[in-house]
C-alpha cells in the first residue's frame, strides 16, 4: 500500500491500494480493485464502485456514497452516506451529517 502525504489537487480515480494522511483537494472515486484507508481529508465528495473498499478514520466534508463496494466509517462526513448497494459498516465513534 502506498503513502501520500500532502495535499492532492483534482478529482482520484483509485485502482491500486493508497493510505492517505494529507488532503484531496477534490472528490475521491474508488473503482474496482481500489482501497483507500484515508486518515487525512477530503474536501469534495466520495464515491466506493464495486470492487473499491475504504477504510474512513479521518473527514469527508462532502457525501459518501457506497455504489456496491465495502465501506467502514470510523471519523467524520460532514454530508450524508447513502447506501446504494456493497457493506456500510458506520463504528460508534463515527460522526455523520455535521451539517453547520
């Protein structure tokens, strides 16, 4: 699994393995064969395709939507998770919809 460390602008289109400790400045898409575990941020939306698992510790500040692929929440979304489809696993510790 590789690392990144700082600040990533534009959209991620994830197909290989990524730990995320810095920001994305825009929406994260997680294909098929992709997995983020993201301890960092992302400042636009998230989307997880079948095939594509994330593992969220850190923030989402927009929505976070499951499409078919494996999903855990331990940190925040400031927007909403819809459930389309694949396993949403929502931890105790998670906190969701922290609209202002």
């Amino acid at each position: 699994m590789r690392k990144e460390f700082g600040q990533i602008e534009g959209e991620i289109h994830l197909v290989d393995k990524l730990a995320l400790y810095g920001m994305c400045a825009g929406d994260i898409v997680i294909e098929s064969g992709g997995v983020l575990h993201l301890y960092g941020m992302c400042a636009g939306n998230m989307e997880v395709k079948p095939g594509g698992a994330v593992v969220l510790y850190g923030m989402c500040t927009g929505k976070v939507v499951n499409s078919g692929g494996r999903l855990e929440i331990s940190g925040m979304v400031v927007g909403s998770v819809e459930r389309n489809g694949g396993t949403t696993t929502v931890l105790p510790t998670a906190k969701i919809e922290l609209e202002p």
